[in-house]
C-alpha cells in the first residue's frame, strides 16, 4: 500500500502531489469554516440578543447548517425574467475564485500550506480584489435598481478600503523583509508584530470589515435601504454561494491578520495549527460582534472615513516606519 | 375659551354676513362654528391662517339634500376648535382648494375628492390618494352616484417620466424598511433623492364606511384595526366621543384605569418603534431587547384585556372588566421597576453609539413653523420644541388630574424625535405610578347605558394623544342605531405628509432613518 502511494507520488512528481491534496485540504476548510460560521453567526446573534439561537437540530442546534444546506440545494433556482443570463448565472460562480486562490498562501502552520509563493501576499491582494468584480456583475445582471445600487458601492467602497489595507500591511513587509506570508509569520518567533504595529493592525482590522462588507460597513446588502443589496435577486444555492464566500471571506481577513500582526501560528505549548485557529476565531469572532452591535454608517460617512482619515494616517505611519528601520 | 371670544370679536367686523356661533364644548368638543360660502372660505381661510391656526382635520359629510365640506381648526398655544362648513351642491360639487395655504389639503381634497366627488378648483394634482381608479363610484356618498365616464382617472400609481440622470425606484409596497405596506416613489439620481411621493392606499379598508353599517357598540373593535400597536388609545378615542355624545357619566376608577392602560399601551407602542428604528438604520439589536421588555407589558395587559394586540377594552360608560387589584398592580410595579433600569442600558446602548449619533444628528429637521401648514402632531411636533399635547391641553380621562411633563426637543431632527419618544417612556411611567396610587376604589362602569344607543342629534369632535399625534373622530348622529358618518382624524397622515418635503436632496439612507423616526403606522394612515 504505501509502496504504491510512493511509486505514484514519485512518477506524478511531489508538487503536483501536495497541491491536489492541498486544494482537496482547502476545500474542506472552506466548506467546513462556512458551516461552522454560519451556526456561530447564528449562535452568537442569539446570545448577543438573549435569545438562544439555533438549537433542535443536533446537539446545540450543531447540525442546524447542515439542513440548511440541504434544503438551499432542494430548492429551484429562479431566473428572473429580464436578468442579463451570462453575468447573472457567472457572478456566484466568480465570486468563490478569488476565495480559493488566496487559501493557497495561507501558512496553517510550519509546513501546513499548499503553496509558499514568495509574493504571497500580492496574490492574496490582487485575488482578493477580483470579489468586488463579481459583486459587480452580479449587481449588473440582476436587472434591479436596487442590486445596482449595492453594486456601484461595493465597487467605491473596496476601491476606498483597499489603500488602507495595502499601506497598512507595507510596514509589516519592510519589517520582516519578505513577502512571503511564511517568512512574515516565522519573523514574528519573538514578538507580534502587533507590539511594533499597533496603528498599522487597526486600520488593517477597520479596512477589512469594510472589504467583507460587514457591519457597520455592509452598505452593498443594507437591508433597511436596498432591500438585499447586490444579491437581492438570488436565491437558493446561488444566493448561499454569495453567503459561503461572505464567511469564507471574513476567515481569510482573520488569517491574513493573524499572520502579519498575531504571529501567525506561532504559540507555546500546542501544535501551530491550532495556535492560528484558535487566533483566528478570536478575530472572527470580533467581527460577528460587531454586526450584532453596531448600526450602519452612511455611505459618505464611509467614504470619508476611507480618505480623510484611514488613507492619509497609514502613509503617516508607513513613512515613520521607513524612517526609523533606515536609521 | 378666551381665545375663542377673542375671535368672535374679530370675525365679526371683518364678515359682517357670516354666521358665526359659540358652540357648547363639553358636548361637541369645538368651539366655534363656522358657516361659510364658495366666495368667502378662502377669506376666512386666510383669517384663521394670519392667527396661526393649523387645519386639524378636512372631510365632507354627505347630507343627502347638500354635501358638507368640514374644515375643523385649532391652534398649537390655546385650544380653540373652530368649525368651519361650506354646503356643496350634491350634482355638481365645486369647492376652492385651500391646499395653496395648507400643504396637508392636497391630500385631504385628493381624499374627499375620490370619496365624494367633489372637484377642488385649482388643485395641483387631484387624483386619486387611497381607492383604485377603476371602483367606479363615489363610495361614501349615500346614495349611488357613478362616477362620470370622462373623469376616468389616470392611475395615480405611477407613469414612470425617466429624464437623463435620474431613475425611479418603488420603495415598497414590500421593503424592509416601509413598516407596512406603504410604497414611496423615489426619484433619485446616484444616491440622492429628488423628489419622494408616497402612493397610499394599500391597506385601505374603509373602516368610516363600515362604521355606517354598524351599531355603535359593533363598531368597538374597529378603532384598535387602524393603529395596531396603540389599540388601546383609538378604542379610547371612540368610547369618549360616543359617551359624550349620548351624555354617559364615568366613573372615576375606570377613568382612572383607562389612564394607566393607556400609558402602558404607550409604553408598548414607543418599545416597538425603538426596536424598529436601530433596525432602519442597520442596528439589530435592540429590536430584540425592545421586544423583550414589550412582551412585558403585553402580559399585563393580556391578563387585564384578554388579547395581547388589538385591545378593545373600554365600554361606553366604563370597561369591559375591572383590573384584579394584586396581580395587576404588583406586576405593573415590577415593570415600572424594571423598565426604569432598562431605559438606562437603552441610554447606553443606543443613545451613546458614535455611529448612531451621527447617522441621525441634524438630520431631517422640521420646523416649527412648518406644524401649522402640515399638521403634524405628536412627537413630531414636540421635537420641534413645541410643547403640544392633546393630554394637556385637552385633558381627557384622568390626565387632567395627574401632573406630568411634556418632553420637548430643541431643533426637531432625528435625534430629538429619538430622543422625545424615549423621554415620554419615563414620563409614561410616572403617569402609571401616580395613577396607581391615586386608584380610586368603586364600580368600573356605570350601570345605566343601554344595550343599543341611540345617540341624540348632532355632532362630537373628540381628540386624544395617541402614540403618534393627535388622533380625533368626529361622528355624527341622527338619532338611529348607527352612526350616520364617522370620521377619524389620524396623525401618522399628517406626520407622513412633510417626508416629500424632508426627502428632497438627501442620501437614501437619511430618508429612511427620517422614515423611521416618524414612527408611521401605515393601517392607521390608510384606515
């Protein structure tokens, strides 16, 4: 058994190997995270609201996500009538590229990552950006007034918010002198980058609610103004694609945060796997706190927040970052 | 009363050939009666307009041999009711429009002119406001008059006019935010709004049109079908006009326990709006926590009422059943305890949260000024600053009796409506506490109203202050079992009337915050 594992490995070649089993890896993760957080959305919400929140189906109400799920797949997929066919039926599809791609960077652990591409943290900002693309045709498609709307904001908003994330990760990459998510979390064996970074890992956290589009940020879907924002349109599997790549969304802006300012999987005692989850929901957690706390802001409001203030103290504190490793 | 002779002096120099009446308040609930003509209403229209009266209520009453256009007024610093009347010809009924003075009469005409058939010469727009145009009479007429083929109207839903940068948006009749089935047409370029112009009538069912097919006493459950959420203050509203009317005698505990009923009701009906408003501007939260201290009182009341929403409580002459002195009061106490505790981690909550304070800061300011031409009442009105409220200047029930204060704002924003409404949660509950402690003990109702009334001859303008503003009904009597034609004056109709006017030039989400700061009821709007 293991010899034949060892000939097949070694005639396909090791790489293509741990990529296949990575990706199946990814995959497991990324469905397994959205069932999870689905029911700790739900979870957190009830007990944030003093209700219970999910909890006949399973123990704790754990298989609540599960049926869910089957009945999203039981149900018909509705076209509307006059929807632009090729964009509506592509934006869902779209939006999970992006998702899977910048999972392939992601350091769990020492050697646990599919791939350590010494521009990883590029590809992740640049995959990442591609979500507002299908967010836009989605929006496009649907034929809606409303889901046009969401979709010209998502498209202002990530344009806003993703200056702020980009300058704010700069000083971390001077600091560790790589862009490599590895390199960056390895650097951190003594002290999180956090400790230096304190500026730079708020506007990080701030900016990336707004790239997850959660509250108070989460004016493309604003359901007291535009009803369901982009995906009002969707429904069934479709709309719960858009939903899985909300969530998985909001694990990769955890992780990605976990790595450049928390140490990454670094931690005394138990294994790096589970020090960077355990990390990680921390910072989820934050965020469904958030949604559960906050009201909305107003889409200037965000936007000014974006420019007048994010934008401008990250180049502060990427230029005072500069000038102190140059000394 | 002195202002109401001080009129009487002028009115009469300046028209020397109108009738003009001194009314006996305490059965009619107005005090002056005015008979005007076609050629001189807009004069006296025009008077009372220079004497900063505000039009509380405008509808028609079809006499049969003439159609009675009723313009009742009053003003926001002395209560002075005036009635003003002008008969119409029943085959061609032609009135001037007042709607150039008073913006609330466009839709008040646009009303009687779908209910009626009356034609207001110069209206900007007389279509109809509630009824489909295709109903093909003139449903509150009391005989059947058809409605003239080449008076078809347009559809008064919208002809979508697109221009170059701009679109239209049909908020509602099924949104999120509308509480109801209110629709408003938006005109909006990007994200702002050019004009607003709410479409009503989807919940329309002609609750005055029944009111002339049953006996007094059927139509008790009615008034709680309108205003869902403050059932209690529109059955009240009813019963005091019908008891005055027919000359019942109250006794003093039911008056009392209406009072503390009422307030509760208040209470539950202020909790629902705070749970709605935070959600309007994306804020779940609280909606829970509202629901949960709603839920209280809904018990309370429940024990006390029987039903937990739609109450009809109160009976001509007293109530449907006494309050069951332990329970209810000690479970009372509990909730004025616990609420006052809750309030203090709302103020934290909520009033406290950065976002919130600039979402709704110097947001959608009505002014003063601006209460006489629309009619707005309630909170609305007080967060102008203007401190009117029906409890006090019209004392009904034990109102007169319990002193309490009128919260007021300062500029009339969203904030002060937030927090105006959230004041008068405290203040309810001081009303509730002193009430309880001054319960009179006796009978609950009185002995003597008959099964079926038949009220004398006339007329009854009754108000009180329900969650929303002032809420009136006006009936009038012709000795039989049924009233001959109901009229309710609600105040979300007048309140909802200056969002066009707030809308215009703001940022969609502004206006929906502005929405659900007024606090519509949209079954009490459409009735």
């Amino acid at each position: 058994m293991c010899d034949t594992i060892i000939n097949i490995v070694n005639i396909v070649g090791k790489e293509v190997v741990r990529t296949v089993v990575g990706l199946i890896g990814v995959f497991i993760v990324v469905l397994g995270n959205a069932i999870m957080l689905t029911w700790t959305e739900r979870k957190v919400a009830g007990h944030i609201q003093r209700r219970i929140g999910p909890k006949e189906v399973g123990p704790f109400g754990l298989l609540q996500s599960f049926a869910d799920s089957v009945k999203l797949l039981g149900k018909e997929l509705l076209t509307p009538a006059n929807v632009e066919k090729p964009l509506y039926y592509l934006a869902p599809t779209l939006i999970f590229v992006p998702v899977l791609v910048t999972f392939v960077v992601i350091p769990f652990d020492g050697f646990l990552q599919v791939k350590d591409i010494n521009t990883g943290i590029l590809v992740i900002l640049a995959f990442s950006s591609l979500t507002v693309l299908s967010i836009l045709i989605g929006g496009w498609g649907s034929d809606n007034k409303y889901s046009l709307i969401g979709a010209v904001r998502s498209v202002a908003q990530n344009i806003a918010y993703e200056i702020p994330l980009l300058l704010s990760l700069l000083p971390i990459i001077f600091m560790a002198n790589s862009f490599s998510l590895r390199d960056i979390a390895e650097a951190q064996r003594g002290v999180w980058f956090v400790v230096y970074q304190p500026i730079a890992f708020l506007i990080f956290f701030v900016a990336s609610v707004a790239e997850t589009n959660r509250t108070p940020f989460d004016l493309p879907e604003a359901e007291s103004e535009l009803v369901a924002g982009f995906h009002t349109e969707y429904s069934g599997m479709r709309f719960s694609l858009f939903f899985l790549a909300e969530y998985t969304n909001m694990f990769i802006v955890s992780a990605i945060a976990v790595t450049f300012f928390l140490g990454g999987y670094q931690g005394p005692v138990l294994p790096g796997v589970v020090w960077f989850f355990i990390k990680t929901y921390a910072l989820v957690f934050v965020l469904l706190w958030f949604r559960w706390t906050f009201p909305r802001v107003r889409f200037d409001q965000l936007l000014n927040f974006s420019w007048k203030i994010l934008i401008p103290v990250s180049f502060l504190n990427l230029l005072v970052t500069g000038g102190i490793l140059k000394i | 009363m002195a202002l109401a002779t001080k009129i009487i002096e002028e009115f009469k120099p300046e028209f020397k050939s109108v009738d003009i009446a001194e009314v006996p308040y305490e059965k009619q609930g107005y005090h002056l009666a005015i008979e005007a003509r076609t050629g001189n209403l807009l004069n006296i229209i025009d008077f009372l307009d220079r004497r900063d009266f505000y039009i509380i209520d405008l509808f028609c009453v079809d006499y049969q041999e003439y159609l009675e256009l009723v313009y009742f007024f009053s003003t926001h610093r002395e209560l002075c009711r005036i009635k003003v009347t002008l008969k119409l010809d029943p085959e061609k009924p032609v009135a001037p429009t007042i709607s150039n003075v008073y913006t609330i009469a466009r839709w008040y005409e646009r009303e009687i002119h779908e209910f009626f058939g009356v034609y207001f010469e110069g209206h900007p727009n007389l279509t109809y406001l509630f009824l489909h145009e295709e109903i093909g009479h003139y449903p509150l007429r009391k005989k059947h008059v058809a409605v003239p083929d080449h008076d078809k109207k347009l559809l008064n839903s919208f002809k979508p006019h697109e221009e170059e940068n701009s679109f239209f948006i049909n908020l509602g009749p099924q949104h999120p935010s509308t509480h109801g089935v209110l629709r408003v047409v938006l005109k909006m370029d990007g994200e702002y709004l050019v004009s607003a112009e709410p479409v009503l009538g989807y919940l329309h069912r002609m609750h005055e049109k029944m009111a002339e097919n049953r006996s007094y006493m059927q139509f008790l459950p009615n008034p709680a079908r309108m205003d869902y959420p403050g059932a209690l203050l529109f059955n009240l509203a009813y019963v005091e006009a019908v008891e005055k009317l027919c000359g019942i005698e109250v006794p003093e505990r039911a008056k009392y326990i209406r009072t503390i009923t009422c307030e509760l009701n208040r209470i539950a009906s202020h909790l629902l709006w705070l749970g709605a408003f935070p959600a309007d501007l994306g804020a779940l939260t609280p909606f829970m926590y509202a629901f949960d201290d709603r839920e209280n009182i809904l018990d309370i009341l429940e024990d006390v009422t029987g039903s937990r929403l739609t109450y009809c409580y109160f009976r001509f002459g007293g109530l449907y059943n006494d309050i069951n002195e332990e329970t209810f009061i000690d479970a009372t106490k509990r909730f004025i305890e616990r609420m006052r505790e809750r309030l203090v981690m709302y103020d934290k909550l909520i009033t406290g949260n950065v976002i919130f304070i600039n979402r709704i800061k110097n947001i959608g300011i009505l002014e003063q000024g601006q209460a006489k031409k629309y009619g707005f009442s309630g909170p609305v009105i007080r967060s102008t600053g203007m401190p009117f409220d029906m409890r006090k200047v019209d004392p009904y029930a034990a109102y007169g009796s319990i002193d309490f204060e009128i919260p007021t704002g300062h500029i009339g924003d969203n904030m002060d409506r937030y927090l105006v409404r959230m004041k008068e949660i405290e203040v309810s509950l001081n009303i509730i506490e002193e009430g309880i402690k001054r319960l009179p003990s006796g009978p609950f109702k009185t002995e003597k109203v008959p099964k079926k009334l038949k009220p004398p001859k006339g007329d009854i303008y009754n108000a009180v202050e329900s969650t929303r503003g002032e809420t009136g009904v006006y009936i009038v009597s012709d000795e039989s079992d049924t009233p001959y034609r109901m009229r309710w004056r609600v105040p979300s109709y007048s309140n909802l009337m200056t969002f066009p006017h707030l809308a215009r030039g703001v940022l969609i989400a502004d206006a929906i915050a502005t929405l659900g700061s007024y606090d519509i009821v949209v079954p009490e709007i459409d009735r």
